[in-house]
C-alpha cells in the first residue's frame, strides 16, 4: 500500500512539473514542500508548501529574447 502511494506521488510530481516551471507561486511551493518533507516529514512538507507558497520562489522561467554582440572595444555585451 505505501509503494502504491509512493508511486501515486512520484507519476503526479512528474506531472505537475510543467506547470511548476511557469509561476513563481508554484515553484515556492514545490521547494518548500520538497524542503520541508527531508526536514520534517510530512507536517514539515505541508508547512513548507504553505510558507513557499507565501514568500514565492524564484523565477527560473526566461521570458524574451537574449540579443548580443561585441562593442567596438570588443566586449561582449547582451540584452534582454
């Protein structure tokens, strides 16, 4: 029985990791759940989503074009 739960867990964290990887909510709360769980176990898991979820995470999400090129003194130089 907890293998299958172990599972169950397992098949719906790989699931959610697309959503996770767009809002920093979301990602706040998966490190502090994730945090928490080696932490504390289970209690320490739901007060770890709970205070991710408030703080946020960080936002490992690029959004835009990266432009670069070389200055006439040659240092490399990029926008975002």
């Amino acid at each position: 029985m907890r293998s299958l739960i172990k599972t169950g867990l397992l098949v719906l964290t790989l699931a959610a990791l697309p959503f996770v990887a767009q809002a920093g909510t979301l990602e706040g709360v998966a490190i502090g759940a994730g945090t928490g769980a080696v932490v504390a176990g289970p209690p320490g898991a739901v007060v770890g989503g709970v205070i991710g979820g408030v703080v946020g995470g960080p936002n490992i999400v690029r959004r835009g074009h990266r432009h670069c090129w070389i200055n006439r003194y040659g240092n490399r130089r990029c926008s975002y």
